[in-house]
C-alpha cells in the first residue's frame, strides 16, 4: 500500500469513527432536546446543533479522561480493527497456523497451509471507493439542483415604494450595510432568502396584494435575521457534512431537525424586537403564508420563512409560550449538551500510546508476515521503499543500513519457513520529551515449516516513536534475534 493510499483510507477511517461518534451524540442531544423541549428556547435549541457540527469538522479531538472510550480495552479495539488496517499491508497470501476457529486453504504444490487475505483489504477498499462515489453524485446533484435554480431566478427587481421603505428602514435597524436586492419571481411559493455572497431576497408574484404592509415587514424581518446570522452559510456547510456522511441516516435527519430549529430561531429572534400585539400578527402572518403559498425548495442556499403545516405548528407554539421560556432551563440543557459531547468526542486519555502502538503493529505485520515461496529476493532493496511511511528519516537510513527487512525473508527462504505475526504486546511507555514514546514490546510469531509443524516464536525488543506532522513514526527499533532466526540466517550447505 503506498503512502497516499494509507493517508486515503486513514481520512476514511476518520470520517467512519466521527460518523459513528455522531450518531451516539444525536440520539443523546434529541433526548435532551425532547426533555427541555417545553423548557429550553428556541434560540439555545438551534445553538445545541452547533456542538454536533463542531464534532463533525474537528479532525483532531483531545484526550479526556471521560470519554466515553476509556471504558473500553484500547487493545482490545485494535484486536478488532488491526485485521482490516493491517491487511492492507499484507502480502496476498499469509501463513497462518491450524486453528480450527481459521478458515484455510492447503496449496496443492506443498504441504504449508495459506490464508488468503486480500479478502478484507478488498472489501474496506471497495467500501472506500463506494464512499468516494457517492460523495460525487450527491456533490454533483447538489451543484446541478442549486445551479439550474440560481439560472431560473429572472432579475425583476420589486418597485413598489412601500416595500423598498419598509425593507431599508429594517436594514437600518439591524445594521446590515450589504445590498440585497428585492426579486419579484414566479420560481418561488414562498418569501425567501437567497445566497451569500450576492444574496437576494425571492418574493412570489403578488405578495403586496395577499399580505398587508405590515405583515410583509414580518416576513423581511425574518428574512434578514436569517442573513444577520449567516444561516446560509452554516446550511451550505451543513450540506458539505452530509455529502461527507450520506452512509448516515441519523445525521441526514439531525440536519433536518436543525434547519427547523433554524426557523424557530430566527422567529425567536423576531419576537424579541416586536411587542405582544405584533407578535400576534407575526403568527397570523405564518399561518397566512400556509394557507397561500405551498413550501419552498429545500435547497443550501436558500432560507425561506415557510415550512410544512407540522412545522408551522410547532413555530406558533413556540410563539405562544415565547415569554415562559426559562434561561436557567436553556444554559442547563447546554451544559448538558456540552458534557455529552466531551464524552462522546474526545480522545481516550491514552490516544497518542493507542495510535503510535497501531504505527508499530502495522509494520512488524508487514515485516513478519512472510511466505518462503513467494520471496523475491532480487526486489526485496526495492521493496525496502514500502516500509518508508513508518519511519523517520533516521530511522529508516537504520532500516535500510542493516537490512532488517532482509531478516525475515532470509529465515523463511533458508529454512522453508512460513512466518505469521500472531501477537504483539506494550509494556507500559516511557517518554522522555514531547511528542516522543519508547515501547518495551514482546512479539508472538508462529512458525509453520513445510513438514506441517508449527511452534511459536518470541522475539523482545524496544521502539522509540517520535511525532512528526502530526503523525507518529519509528525512530529507533531495537530488538533481539530469537534462535530462530538465529539459526535461519545460517545458509544451509
């Protein structure tokens, strides 16, 4: 596997554990959202989606010491995935012992027994090309569907005096200095904002003859609320997230949630600049806009002050019961949010040991997993390039000086050994600087000759992994030849 292929599915084991770390946060923070629903505000409700969203981009989380994954056994979670990572790495047949709880294939030229493994990096790899594809339909679909609708939008600029009074005289108020064009368009059913970086605001034909001046300036305030806040910008990315993770119902349904919270919001907001009275003419004005008009497009780039009669329903309870909501409710229910979200995003206390441990284990697996009749001994300085992304520098200048790769092929090719890493064990690191980690390993390997026979081997040794651009890579290893391979490397005469 070469280095862009190993960074390639590390980004694709990031956006699968993220995507899995979310789905347990949603379930939590619609719990939480259904128990304060009577008790929390709008506004700290659609705040609540902003944590998921933070924990969706965040490539990197710190450890904590109460995430959720220090109560499971780190070695027992790279027990479970170290088969797939690893195998990617692994030559397309690898020895393996007779264990019966092992499915195995015997060679019809000799007498070893052989497991092919090109099974599981296959399936992750096609996985990975599956996610990919997706990721450019759902990308190209999105682009299509926003782009035929911009092109559709005509530039027929509204006239009428009241309106364009009434439109600026809200800018003023909300200190937005933008321009923002008013279109009248028959493309819309419903008032909506459209864009961000040359928005416009979309008006059905005949908004001035169905709604009243003042229930016009309604909808404008709605409307800007929604540009003050910049939700068009959090819906493009929004939209960016669920490309990312189309494999993921809860999380399509969790961006469908939020953009109802959105409205909520930004009615919310409204009901803070306008008395009791208005407010009763804000939701007549809602319940107008039902009758009228159908739903508008569900698109990133567009925000529209509609929604379906459930929605709309919702909203004009909120509006009701606007003036019971509870502060001290709202920043409890986001503490709580908040706590969740520690726990179920961040690192295990030990991640930084976890992850320079799984560097190691994936190039020892690569080095001892070798077969005595599939060594090339004529490639093997050229293969020596395959081992470069685990190392240093320095280190692999070691690597490369002292042959290590040559080590195992020499025993398996002298002596028809067939060589399977079968464990490796950490002693507890030392480290004696930052980003630095030296590891007292013991290594398990099982030997099979071609007679059918099978021992076990033992090999000590130490590594030190330092970390370089973020990534952890061998500097140093150490370790001493079992008899073994003491005795392999003895070419017979």
């Amino acid at each position: 596997m070469t280095l862009i292929q190993a960074n390639y599915l590390s980004l694709f084991n990031w956006v699968l554990t993220t995507s899995a770390k979310a789905s347990i946060f949603i379930v939590f923070l619609l719990g939480v959202k259904f128990i304060l629903r009577h008790r929390m505000g709008a506004r700290f409700q659609y705040m609540l989606w902003s944590v998921l969203i933070i924990g969706l981009i965040l490539p990197w989380t710190p450890s904590s010491p109460v995430s959720v994954l220090n109560l499971v056994n780190s070695s027992y979670i790279q027990q479970m995935i170290g088969p797939i990572s690893n195998s990617t790495t692994l030559p397309i047949s690898t020895v393996i012992d007779t264990s019966v709880e092992q499915t195995a294939v015997v060679s019809s030229n000799s007498n070893k027994v052989v497991l092919s493994t090109d099974i599981l990096p296959f399936i992750y790899k096609l996985m990975f090309m599956i996610w990919l594809l997706g990721i450019l339909i759902l990308t190209i679909l999105t682009v299509i569907v926003n782009k035929r609708f911009y092109n559709k939008i005509e530039h027929n600029l509204v006239t009428d005096p009241k309106l364009i009074t009434v439109f600026n005289q809200l800018k003023v108020e909300l200190k937005i200095k933008a321009e923002i064009p008013l279109v009248k368009t028959r493309h819309v059913y419903s008032p909506s904002l459209l864009g961000f970086i040359h928005p416009r605001l979309l008006l059905p034909l005949g908004i001035e003859q169905t709604f009243s001046v003042e229930q016009i300036k309604n909808i404008f305030l709605h409307e800007l609320l929604h540009f003050r806040r910049k939700d068009i910008i959090i819906n493009w990315l929004t939209q960016v997230l669920v490309i990312i993770h189309w494999f993921n119902p809860l999380i399509w349904y969790a961006f469908y949630r939020m953009r109802e919270d959105q409205e909520m919001s930004c009615d919310a907001l409204a009901m803070n600049r306008i008395n009791t009275e208005q407010s009763n003419d804000y939701a007549y004005t809602l319940i107008k806009l039902v009758e009228t008009y159908s739903n508008a497009p569900r698109l990133a780039g567009l925000a529209s002050l509609s929604g379906s009669k459930s929605q709309i329903r919702r909203r004009l309870t909120m509006i009701k019961d606007f003036r019971r909501n509870s502060v001290k409710w709202s920043v409890l229910g986001f503490l709580v949010i908040v706590l969740i979200a520690a726990v179920v995003f961040t690192s295990t206390a030990n991640q930084g040991e976890s992850e320079a441990q799984a560097v190691v284990k994936e190039y020892k697996s690569k080095l001892y997993n070798v077969s005595y009749n599939s060594i090339n001994m004529e490639n093997a300085i050229k293969d020596n390039d395959e081992y470069k992304q685990f190392f240093t520098q320095k280190g692999f200048n070691k690597f490369t000086i002292n042959r290590v790769m040559l080590l195992p092929r020499q025993v398996a090719d002298n002596k028809k050994y067939n060589l399977q890493l079968k464990d490796i064990k950490f002693k507890k690191a030392s480290s004696t600087e930052k980003n630095k980690l030296i590891f007292d390993y013991d290594i398990v390997m099982n030997v099979l000759s071609v007679t059918g026979s099978n021992s076990v081997e033992n090999e000590v040794g130490q590594v030190t992994l330092v970390k370089e651009s973020g990534r952890w890579k061998i500097d140093n290893d150490w370790f001493n030849l079992n008899d073994t391979f003491k005795m392999g490397l003895i070419i017979p005469q």
